[in-house]
C-alpha cells in the first residue's frame, strides 16, 4: 500500500492519536467502579477514529487494486507476513500479558476465540483481513459501476446491522457488551466505511467534490454528533455505562460523516498547503505498530497511576496516552533496524 499520499498518512496518525487518547480515558472513567460521566463526550467524539480506518483501508486496496494485479499465491503471502503474522504474534502476547495482569486463564475456549479473532482491540485486524479476501473476492466487480453498486449493498449491511444493534439493546437490556464485542468482529457491521472508501479512490473527483463543501460536511458533523450524544446520555442513564459505543442506530451518521469530514479536511490542508501537515504524515507510517502495542504500555502505566493515587479525568489521561505514544514510536522504529529485523517481522510484519 502507498504511504507517500500526505493526507492519507496524516489521517492515519490523527486516527490512531485519537484511539490511544480514548483507549487512555476510557481506562480511567472505568477504573472508578461505574463509567464517569465526564467521559461522555469524549466517548461519542472518539468514535470516529476506527471507522476512520476502515475508509482509509479501503481507499488505499483500491488505488493498489487498480496499479498491481497480484496472483492468489502472492496476494496471500503477503498479508500472512504484513498482517497474519504480527497479529497472532500480539495475540500471543496479550493472552500472556493478561493472565500476568489480571489473571486471565489461558487453556480455555475464550481464550482460543480471542487467540483467533483478536484480543481487545486486535479485532480491528481479524475484520480488516476478512475486507482484504472480500477485496480480492470482488476484484472484477470493483470496477467501472462495480464501487456504486458495492457500497450501496454495503450501506444496507451496516444500516441493518446497527439496526438490530439497537433493536436488541431495546429488548433485551444490557448485555454487558457481549453483542458488540462478539458479533461486531465480523466484516458486514463496518462494509459501509470500508467500501466507502473503495468508492472515494474509483473516482479521483468525489474528494475534489467533498471538497467544495467542507463547510456543509463540518454542519454535519455537528449536528450528528449531537444526536449520538442524546442516544450515548439516554443509554448511561439508563444502563450506568455504554453498552453499545459503536453500533446505535443514532450513532451511524456521525460515524460515517465525521471520518468523511476529518479527511476531506486533511485533503484541503494538503491541497493549500497549509503548516504542520508533514510532521504528522511522517509518523503515519508507525501508526500499525502503535495500534499493535500500545495496550500493554498503556495498560501498565494506568495501572501504576491510579496504585500511587494520581487525580483521574479528561485532562489526567493525556498525561499516560502521550508517553504510550512516543515509547510506541519507539519501538516501531527499533524493529526497522537491522539487528532487530526477525523481532520486527515477528511484531510489525516488517513495516
């Protein structure tokens, strides 16, 4: 996948900052016994960033769709080295780290489920590769019409997904995040964000034309939001925590136009050629490695903080995500050096 598209690359960084500040704040709005109210607007805000990924993931399978038409044989070799094998690699290393910090069995069927579809966060890999096949299972039809047609058979997935989403939290009441933790690992619930995507790069004038009306897009954006913000207040009323962070009916327009505005932004800066963009274009390509890693670092620094009794709140929880983040960078960019190659392919398929 090309990493020299500056908007992309920067996107990219904004995300996965994003994820590691929520992963931060969510750690200690939980850490008190009962989820914080004060993280409530920072929950709704910072769900962006994942569908984020599915667009920019789709984006960037079809412009290299479009430039290289790869054999099965090297299309699998290579997402087993750059993807397949880091993921079990961190799997291995959570399912570890977690029996050390909480105690975790390991010889269980749970443990064999997560092992195989992703500990905590590393879902977001299991259903990103399950995109990739479906990628290449759809590579003839991903073309001339092929991306409108797509993306709108996938709008009606996740609409219907988020749907029974809803239906669901409705009638049966808090499933202590079973449904969104289990059944949101499979592809459909995030097809409308990662063919949007695939739609965005089949023609180079949709970005051109969001454009021209990124004012339009930031309205609605904020209007979105505030939806998903009533929905997000009405399920910790009632249910003292959020049960459905992502798949809420009300939710889906704010994630599907928030990502769409974020980028459209990113593609107008690069365009003016406005300061401060290729500072951030620069780590883009560590951001795979920090979304591997940062879990055990940040995990241990919560940890730590609240043993020694630190104050909890938005503004304390910068404090543990900006030190993940450089130590991840860190480590990123050590793997790339030559004596630490095999822990690099190991860890970040050699990225």
């Amino acid at each position: 996948m090309n990493r020299n598209i500056l908007w992309i690359e920067t996107g990219r960084t904004l995300a996965m900052a994003v994820i590691v500040a929520w992963h931060s704040l969510n750690v200690m709005a939980m850490s008190q016994g009962r989820f914080a109210s004060w993280a409530e607007i920072p929950a709704v805000v910072l769900t962006f960033a994942v569908p984020m990924f599915f667009v920019i993931s789709g984006y960037l399978a079809q412009k290299s769709s479009a430039t290289t038409d790869s054999t099965w044989l090297a299309f699998t070799l290579s997402k087993v080295s750059t993807i397949l094998i880091p993921f079990l690699t961190w799997n291995i290393i959570y399912m570890i780290f977690f029996n050390l910090l909480w105690g975790w069995p390991i010889w269980t069927m749970k443990t064999l489920w997560y092992l195989l579809t992703g500990y905590i966060h590393l879902w977001f890999v299991f259903v990103l590769m399950q995109f990739l096949l479906l990628h290449k299972l759809l590579i003839r039809c991903l073309k001339n019409r092929g991306p409108e047609i797509v993306m709108a058979v996938a709008m009606i997935f996740s609409i219907c997904f988020y749907g029974l989403s809803s239906h669901l939290l409705m009638t049966h009441g808090n499933d202590h995040h079973f449904f969104e933790w289990h059944f949101g690992k499979i592809c459909i619930a995030w097809a409308m964000f990662y063919f949007w995507g695939v739609y965005l790069a089949a023609a180079p004038d949709r970005l051109e034309l969001l454009c021209k009306h990124i004012s339009l897009l930031g309205l609605l954006t904020v209007i979105s939001f505030l939806l998903f913000r009533q929905a997000i207040s009405s399920e910790v009323q009632l249910y003292g925590d959020i049960v459905r962070h992502y798949f809420l009916l009300p939710g889906l327009p704010f994630q599907f136009i928030a990502p769409t505005f974020v980028l459209v932004v990113c593609v107008y800066w690069e365009k003016k050629g406005l300061p401060g963009m290729e500072g951030l274009a620069k780590q883009g390509k560590d951001t795979f490695g920090i979304y591997l890693a940062h879990i055990v670092p940040l995990y241990l620094l919560l940890k730590a903080w609240k043993a020694i009794e630190l104050p909890l709140g938005p503004i304390a929880s910068i404090a543990p995500a900006m030190i993940t983040w450089f130590f991840c960078i860190g480590l990123v960019r050590l793997s790339r050096l030559r004596r630490w190659r095999i822990a690099g392919k190991l860890m970040f398929g050699g990225r």
